[in-house]
C-alpha cells in the first residue's frame, strides 16, 4: 500500500489525498478519508504495468484527484524500474501537459 506526501496534495484541513494499490481490483485507488475518490486500473506483467483508465468520481471533479493518481503510479513505476504502458486516453493527454514525466513511459508496444 502507497500514500503520497499529504504536504503535496491537500484540498482542505483534512482532506488529503492519499493513494493505495489494490492488487486484487488490478486499480490504484485515491482515497479521501474513507471515501475513494478515483481509481486508475491497471494489469501489472512481469514486463511492464499498463495503464488503462482513469475514473474520478463527478463529485470531486476538478480537485486534481486524477492528477494525483496518475503522478503516484508513474513514481512507483519508475521506483520499481518497471516500463509503463499508456492506454488510457486521461494519462496520455495528463503526460502530454507534463512531459518531465514521461520517464519510463513506453511510447509503442
């Protein structure tokens, strides 16, 4: 289980965002107190970890949760030296507006 920096990501007094791997549900799920707040699923290979979608819940919209999200997994890929691939249309447009983390991205398959 994973958790950014609070520090990073606080909408509120209480209200960071925190983000776990749910290895059964094959998704990464951020999390607001109790309450997931967004979801990125996932299959993890030997050789690489495909992303491919991004859910946000219509309630916390425009938060940054997806941002968040997508930010963690990207860092935990590149921690574990594992080659991402980008199916999901969100992450790849998310990566074109931040192209310094595009690291370990794999662009073809």
């Amino acid at each position: 289980m994973t958790t950014t920096d609070p520090e990073d990501h606080v909408h509120g007094p209480d209200e960071a965002i925190a983000v776990r791997d749910n290895p059964r549900a094959e998704r990464y799920e951020a999390v607001r107190g109790d309450e997931i707040v967004g979801i990125v699923t996932y299959a993890r290979t030997r050789r690489r970890l495909e992303l491919i979608h991004t859910v946000t819940d219509s309630a916390h919209r425009g938060e940054g949760v997806a941002s968040v999200l997508v930010r963690t997994v990207l860092a935990e890929a590149r921690a574990a030296e594992l080659p991402v691939l980008v199916i999901c249309p969100f992450v790849e447009s998310w990566l074109q507006r931040h192209p310094e983390q595009t690291g370990g991205v794999v662009v073809d398959d």
